[in-house]
C-alpha cells in the first residue's frame, strides 16, 4: 500500500498507521489524521484485541490488522448464523454484522460500505513509541457520501 505521495521530489506521509509512524519518527509528532481506528478506543473488543496483540508480536497493532481482526469475526459471526453454501443467507448474515467491532459500533449502510465514527488523531510519543492517540470524534455514524446515489437496498 502506497504510504505517501511525491510532490516535486518530497515525499509527503498520508498514511499515519502505526507501522508507518516508526520510520517518521519525530517528524511526525504533533501532526493530526484521522481513521476509523485506534488503540485507545474505548471498548472491551479493542482492549482485548490490542492486548492479546502486543504479546503476540510485541508491537502496537496497525489498522491493516484491525480491520482483519474485525474481517475474521464478521465472517464467524455470519457462519454462525447461515450455511456458506446458501449464499443469500449468508449475505444477509454478514448483513447483519453482528459481532463486537474492534472500531465500537458498526453496521453496513445499504451500499455495503460500514457506517461507522471516524476520529481525529494526534501523532504522540509513548515511551520510545511513536503512535497516535484519540482526541476527537471527526464523523460520527459515518456513511460513505454515495450511499444516497447507490441503488441497492
């Protein structure tokens, strides 16, 4: 994934995910961004998620991860509900998203993209660790701004 862009021979970051955040170092400190996702929002799904994580591998987890983190338990979830085979049911089932998001609450908006809050973050130093940390939610129930124009239901 490409994590920033070159602008007459600089590069410039657009992407402040935790693995990026190591190689910017100090140079990234104080910046704002923002993502449906953090180490520090406050539920029990993400406490659990980052814990087991950081044992696992020893680091912070990335967003790459919670998204799959979250992927895996969607997926389950629907399992539980309806035969893979029967695949109308089991799209409903991952309709549903019934699961505990890493990301706190979520739902499919009609055009199948998540509806969920996205926060403004703060480039911060922890320890030796450059990460980041919540300061404000920027959009919540987020949907994505096509939903209106897309004709699934």
């Amino acid at each position: 994934a490409d994590s920033g862009v070159d602008l007459g021979g600089r590069r410039i970051i657009k992407n402040f995910d935790q693995g990026i955040l190591q190689a910017a170092g100090a140079a990234a400190l104080g910046i704002k961004n923002t993502s449906q996702w953090n180490k520090d929002i406050d539920n029990a799904a993400n406490k659990a998620f980052v814990e087991t994580f950081q044992t696992a591998y020893g680091r912070l987890p990335s967003l790459y991860a919670s998204q799959g983190f979250d992927t895996a338990n969607l997926i389950l979830s629907a399992m539980g509900k309806a035969d893979v085979k029967d695949q109308d049911a089991f799209r409903a089932a991952l309709k549903e998203a019934d699961f505990a998001s890493v990301r706190g609450k979520f739902s499919f908006g009609n055009n199948q993209h998540p509806i969920q809050n996205i926060y403004v973050r703060e480039v911060i130093k922890e320890g030796d660790v450059y990460t980041n940390r919540i300061i404000s939610t920027g959009l919540s129930d987020h949907r994505d701004v096509y939903a209106a124009e897309c004709s699934l239901k």
